[in-house]
C-alpha cells in the first residue's frame, strides 16, 4: 500500500474526530466510492468544502462549477496526493457537463450575508440561482441527492421541490437542507459550556435553519447534562444567532466559511457512506415532512442506500422547547409560504 491514505488520515485525524471516522470506514469496508458535484465550488464555502471532499477515499469524481473561478480551484486541488478525480466547469454552457452521472449534488451557490442583512435579505437573488441550479440537475442528474446549504434553507429547499415536481423526478428522500452547522455550534457551545470534549457531544437541532427556527433540543443532549433556565436560554440564544456573530465578526468581509465547508463535509460523508451500504447512519436535515404541523421540517433523518430511509421525530420535547417550536410557528410557515410563492412565479416564466 503506498504511503498516502496513512498521510492523510494522519492529516484528518488533526483536523475532526468525525474525518476520520468517514476515512478509516471507507478504507475498512471497501465502499464503492461515489461522485460528487459542488456548485458554487469558487465561492468562500465551496473552496473549503471542496478541498475537505479532495480529501475523502469515499469520492472518485469530483466536480466543480461556479460562474467563475473554477479553474484555478480545480487546477489547485488536483494536485493533492489522493486518488479522487477534479473537474473543474465554467459558466452555464458548461454546467449541464458539470452535472452528468453525479451520485451527490451539493449546492453552496449564492451570496454571502452581511452585516446588517438577514438571511432574508438574500431571498431574491439566492432563490432564483437555486432555482437554476436545481433545474439543471432535473435534467442531468435526476436520481441524485441534493443537498442545499445556499441560504435562506428554508425557502429554497422548498423552491428545490417544486423544481424537481415541475420536472416530473421529485423524489423526497433525495432533496434536503444542510442544517448540520447547527448540530456542529450546538455540540460546541454546550462543550464550553460544561467542560466536554465537543467531538463527543451529540445534540439534535429541529426546525429550520434561520433565527428562532432553529430549535436545539438541549434536553435530548448525549452525554447527558443538566441546564438551569438562564442556560437553557443563553444557550439557545447564541445557536440561533450563532451566523450573525460570524457575520458581525468577519465585519462585511463575509459570512460563515469554514465551519460551514466542515458541516457541508460532514454531512456529504454520511450521505456518501449511507449510499455505499452502511447502516444506522444519522444527520440532521430540513426537507419534506410529516413529523409536525410543518410541511418542512428539520429532523434527525436516518440515510440509506436511497437517500433518506425515515425521519428520526422529534422525540421526548420539554416544555422550553415545546414553546420555541410555537414561537418559531409564524416565521418557519412564512418561509416556506414565500418558496412556494417564488417556485411558482418562476415556473411560469419558464413556460
């Protein structure tokens, strides 16, 4: 065996417990290995994330597509030392190449908030490239899975949907919101907070993915911990505006990157591995859903060889969190409402 798969896991080990879990797996077991497409890969999430997927024994192909830029992030990536392939498309007139044969389509695409904007604030541009994007995989890479980390994920998951119905390929297993950067905050905050190894700290996030949508589940956290109330709200409070504190952070030079690369990847592997036949494989993710009074929900969803096998519910829900999920109500529904509102307006110019 030549020396590279133990470099890099030496190199992943250094970057999160959970890489090197997806890299020895993948090794272990033989998995077929699948091809993934980045759409977006220029941007400041897609380059990132883009060289965490390089990384992985879990991808042959990996295709990269933005408006501009992809070049140079393709000819930079494909010298790493591992044996995933990079292609790199330019423009619309190549994205349908961009998109053929693809197993996992990840849609980082779209502009970044400011400081200022809500995730709102994106709506009108980010729908519309999501919507385009989306329309393209309809025809080149129906039976992929196609997981949309472009903001506000509460409405273009939506306008995703209806994409792919107005296309006649919807499939609800294989349309999903990355909610994952939640999880990731989640377990990080209440590690500081009680003095935990983060990597070990497991903590479902329901809802949506914007503001007081996201709804952290702390009663349901592994390894099990006590909250007073005035942790229970601080808690809750900085996993909502955790994007804002980046964004304020950053101070207009950009939004939430690298930690929002390391979620895109974590969730891509275990969309990758479920694909490949491992078992019991669990992430948090926004899409169609029956669990609640939502018609779109986040949940822990369990992956299989299809997509998504089932949803995880909500579970056992304390009274705090019985009424965040009631003060999201008015929000979550409005996002959702103003998907469909787009899809609709924009199918009917298509026509």
């Amino acid at each position: 065996m030549n020396k590279s798969p133990i470099l890099l896991g030496s190199l992943i080990s250094k970057i999160s417990p959970n890489f090197i879990r997806y890299a020895s797996s993948a090794r272990a077991s033989g998995s077929s290995q699948r091809k993934v497409a980045v759409l977006g890969a220029g941007g400041g999430i897609g380059q990132p994330l883009s060289l965490l997927l390089k990384l992985s024994p879990l991808i042959s192909d990996l295709s990269l597509y933005d408006i501009q830029h992809t070049k140079g992030v393709g000819a930079d990536l494909s010298h790493i030392e591992t044996r995933t392939k990079v292609r790199a498309y330019v423009g619309k007139n190549e994205l349908s190449d961009a998109l053929k044969g693809m197993d996992l389509v990840v849609i980082p695409a779209g502009v970044p908030r400011k400081p200022g904007m809500t995730r709102d604030d994106l709506f009108n541009t980010n729908a519309t490239i999501v919507a385009d994007l989306v329309s393209a995989c309809a025809k080149n890479c129906p039976r992929a899975i196609i997981a949309i980390i472009a903001n506000p994920v509460n409405s273009t998951v939506v306008i995703a949907s209806e994409i792919m119905k107005a296309h006649n390929v919807y499939d609800e297993k294989k349309v999903i919101g990355v909610t994952t950067l939640d999880v990731v905050r989640a377990a990080t905050f209440i590690a500081e907070a009680k003095g935990l190894d983060p990597a070990k700290v497991n903590i479902p996030v329901i809802g949506g993915h914007s503001g007081n949508t996201i709804i952290p589940l702390l009663s349901q956290t592994s390894p099990p911990v006590s909250f007073s109330q005035q942790e229970l709200e601080s808690l809750t409070t900085r996993i909502q505006n955790a994007g804002t504190e980046v964004v304020e952070a950053k101070a207009g030079a950009g939004s939430a990157t690298l930690s929002m690369a390391h979620a895109g990847a974590r969730f891509s592997f275990a969309v990758l591995e479920a694909l490949s036949g491992k078992e019991g494989v669990v992430e948090c993710g926004y899409i169609a859903s029956r669990e609640t009074e939502f018609s779109y929900f986040a949940t822990p969803l369990l992956f299989g060889r299809n997509g998504v096998e089932r949803s995880m519910g909500v579970g056992k829900l304390s009274d705090f969190e019985k009424k965040l999920i009631e003060k999201a109500k008015k929000e979550l529904n409005g996002n959702i409402e103003s998907g469909l509102t787009f899809a609709k307006q924009y199918l009917a110019k298509s026509k």
